[in-house]
C-alpha cells in the first residue's frame, strides 16, 4: 500500500521539507521507512514506522512504554555525560505532542524516531566482539533503567515470560493434539514435563519481591543493538516494542540462548548444535560489567537459570506449536517447529552439564 509520507512526516514536530521516504532495515514486525528531510540546506535522516496493529492493538499503551523509557534513558545519559540523541531511541513527537499519529487515509499508525548516525546493526554474531558489545549494550540499558519504576509499564503482550502460564498452554495443546502429532515426540514431551518444576522459580521470585520487577527489553538479540561504524563499539539499544515490567534474568537468558549456540535455530542435525561456554563467559563479561551495583544479590544468583528457563520456554512454544499445527511461528518447512524445539532442548541438556561453572563465571565477573 502507498502512504502519503508527505502528509504523515508533515504532522510531526520537523521543521524540513520531506525529499524522500524508502523501505529500510530488516526488521519483520513493523514497516520501517527512511525518511529524509531537507532542514536549511541539510539532509537530515529519520525512521518512520507503521506499527503492526495486528500485534501491539492497544497502540497508546505501547507508545505510553516507549515515552516514558526513552524519556528516562535520555535523561540518565545527558547527566552521565551522553549524547542522549546518539545513545537512546529518541521519538519526534507530532506538531500536538503525541507519540504517534493514525493516519486518516490508510488507518495505520505511524511514529517517527530520530536517525541514529554511523552506526550499524548486525543480524548475526560474525566475531566475538559483536556479542560482547551487545552484551554490555543490554546490561548498561538494565543500569540506566535499574531505578525507573517498572510499574509504570503496561503488559502490552501478556504473561510473555510467564512460564507457567506456558506450561499451562502446553498442556492444553498436548491435551487436545489436535493433529495427532503427540505420538510421534513423546520423547521431546517427557522433556517438557519432566522440568515443570523450573517454570515458577522466577516467577514466585517477582511475586513475592524478592526479586525485583525491573525493565526489560524482551528481545535482546544482536540485532538491536546499535555499534558504531568506525569503532565497532556499542551505541544503543534500539526496538523497544517489547518493553515491560519483568526480570532482568529473562533478558540475560534470551541472549545466551540466541548467542551461545553456533548453528541455526532450527539445524536438523543436532550434533552441530552446542552451548558454548566461552562465548557465555564473553557475555557475562560485558554484561555485568555494564551492570555494575545495580544487580541484586538474588539477581546474581539466577542469572545462569534464565538462560535454562529461556531456552526450555522457547523450545517448550516450539513444541507446543507442532502440536498446534504450526499456526503461531513461520515455518517454510514440513517439521522445522520440531527442528527448533530439539536445538533448544539440546542446549538446555548442555547448559545442565555445566551449569555449575556458568554460576561460578558469573560469581567471577
């Protein structure tokens, strides 16, 4: 579909004249556009995005998210020292104040964020340094947002990392077996069922307040993250659909789940699919340093355990999926659901067999 780009840049706070808008970037959620805009004489960039309504449907809770973090990572970077415009998502907010706008003649809702110069973001890990970048990316994005009050944010996906209401959720799919398909993976179900008991640990741990409910990102793969063009080094983190009230385990776990394993995530062969324990310890690294005093005892403690409890969720949907009919996750392929859940149920059966040193790196760093 076109949209008028003139008409939808035109209502927000830019003092330029749009020269052109493209399709931009990678991303498979929202429509990304870059804009450009003639500002006296300068070709200025911008990101203009058509929020996928179909998923975010409450787009004023989702915007009411990202002001409000982006807000206070801004202000936490200008009193560091930070160029807030470089190191944090930065929303241009309409000619009337708001977030976003609904355009009349398509019905979609658009925003538009300040365009982040001379930096780069990888779709997968190529060296070693990519995932340490990354690594002290998220955890600086967890200090700078350790003393924003959580709280505040709405679900704008509910119970996304509560884990037992996915084990519920795989159970009723299990139940109804829609496709008869449970005959066939009673191996990779006994799996499931058989480590029930990890699904409440993080979950009673915020319930009670003994962990605490901080900010999370919920997608924390390289590829939001920002590194500079000329040195390589971390510059923001950026897509902050996902935003909600959470555990900083579940962030660190999502990371090592999609960084520490060198095949695809759906490799069929499974002897090529291996945790890597020097690539742990390469995000630990960069990620508690980063971190600084801002973590919390208990958070230490199961820092190592949200990467088991990450892996068996994601592993735990794929399975669910394959019993559903693969009607959730995109598949090109007759059993690639099952390929996924198999990879991450390996990891997780390496990550066992080592998870007494994953806890002794993370007490090094």
């Amino acid at each position: 579909m076109e949209y008028d780009f003139k008409k939808i840049v035109g209502a927000f706070a830019i003092d330029g004249e749009l020269i052109r808008c493209e399709r931009y970037g990678e991303g498979h959620i929202n429509e990304t556009y870059l804009a450009t805009v003639n500002e006296s004489g300068k070709e200025v960039n911008y990101i203009v995005q058509k929020i996928n309504t179909n998923l975010f449907r409450d787009v004023d809770k989702l915007m009411n998210n990202i002001r409000l973090v982006t807000e206070f990572s801004r202000k936490k970077i200008a009193e560091r020292g930070g160029d807030p415009d470089r190191e944090s998502l930065t929303l241009v907010y309409t000619k009337t104040g708001a977030a976003y706008i609904r355009d009349a003649e398509s019905g979609g809702c658009f925003r538009i964020y300040k365009y982040i110069t001379d930096a780069i973001a990888y779709q997968v890990v190529e060296k070693p340094e990519h995932f340490y970048q990354s690594a002290v990316a998220f955890g600086d994005f967890a200090n700078l947002l350790a003393q924003f009050d959580a709280k505040q944010l709405y679900e704008v996906l509910p119970n996304f990392h509560n884990t037992v209401k996915r084990f519920s959720d795989f159970e009723n799919s299990l139940k109804a077996d829609r496709f008869g398909r449970a005959k066939d993976v009673q191996k990779e179900i006994d799996f499931v069922l058989k480590r029930k008991e990890y699904c409440s640990r993080i979950v009673d741990l915020l319930a009670s307040g003994e962990m605490p409910t901080k900010v999370t990102h919920n997608d924390t793969k390289l590829n939001n993250v920002m590194l500079d063009a000329h040195t390589g080094k971390y510059v923001a983190v950026i897509d902050l659909d996902t935003i909600m009230p959470g555990s900083i385990c579940y962030d660190f776990g999502d990371s090592i789940r999609f960084g520490c394993n060198p095949a695809a995530e759906d490799e069929p062969d499974l002897r090529k699919v291996n945790f890597s324990l020097e690539l742990f310890e390469v995000y630990v690294q960069g990620y508690l340093g980063a971190l600084g005093k801002s973590v919390t005892e208990v958070e230490k403690k199961n820092l190592a355990f949200g990467a088991i409890l990450m892996t068996y969720e994601c592993g735990m949907r794929f399975l669910a999926d394959y019993l559903d009919g693969d009607v959730y996750f995109r598949t090109h392929r007759a059993g690639q659901n099952l390929d996924r859940c198999r990879t991450q149920f390996k990891l997780i059966e390496d990550m066992e067999k080592c998870y007494d040193q994953m806890c002794k790196i993370v007490e090094k760093y």
